[in-house]
C-alpha cells in the first residue's frame, strides 16, 4: 500500500502465506494479551491496542490478498490494475501488481509467527 500511496506504478509483493490460508481466523487469547501488554500498557498506543483488538490488520491483508488476486487475473499485462480500498481511492493511473506466494505442501509448508528455527524458515522459503 506504501509504495502505491508514494507512485509505485509496478509492485512486486512476496506474501508471506501460501494460497488458501484462512488469513481472518480468530485471535487467539495469546495474540490478545501479547497486544494489550505491549500496545495498551507498555507502549501507550491504545488506538494500535484497538487495531489489534479488532483484527484490522487481518482484515487488511485479506483485502490485499483479494487486490492482488484480481489482478492476476487481468490477461493484459500492459494495463495494470484501478486500485480502490475501503478507506479510499487509490491512485489515479494502473498500476502493475504481481505476487509470489509461499507454496503449500511440501516445499513451503505454513511457518509460524513465533518460528525461530532458520532452517524451518529457509525450506518454507
């Protein structure tokens, strides 16, 4: 979204899931208190505090996600894409999104968020 906003007209994205992740599951209690602990207590935030809360960044990414899967399916590669968000327009001309994803299976299992193995994270890459 930054390099969109800053006039990116081609953007390359590297997601870091693979296709037909379920990307808005339920929070966990852990990711609620880890959020409240650092967000609302130690760093003062409370509006990153309701951010996290209400799963705003999830909601975020999979519009994202749905964003980039429209425009992997334009045939024309020349045309880009007319970018709109719920919070607004996007810019005025196309712009050119292509993406990579993580593989499902056994090359790119699903890493998870607390994975500190670099080996586990190099073999999903």
């Amino acid at each position: 979204r930054l390099a969109v906003r800053e006039g990116a007209t081609h953007v390359l994205v590297l997601r870091t899931r693979p296709d037909g992740v379920n990307v808005v599951r339920r929070q966990s209690i852990f990711e609620r208190l880890i959020a409240w602990r650092f967000f609302e207590r130690k760093m003062r935030m409370p509006h990153m505090y309701k951010h996290m809360r209400d799963q705003q960044h999830r909601q975020r990414y999979a519009e994202d996600i749905l964003l980039l899967n429209e425009a992997a399916k334009q045939s024309q590669a020349d045309s880009g894409i007319h970018i709109r968000w719920r919070s607004g327009p996007g810019p005025p001309e196309p712009v050119q999104l292509c993406q990579v994803a993580l593989q499902p299976g056994e090359r790119g299992p699903e890493v998870s968020n607390l994975q500190t193995d670099a080996g586990e994270i190099f073999h999903a890459v």
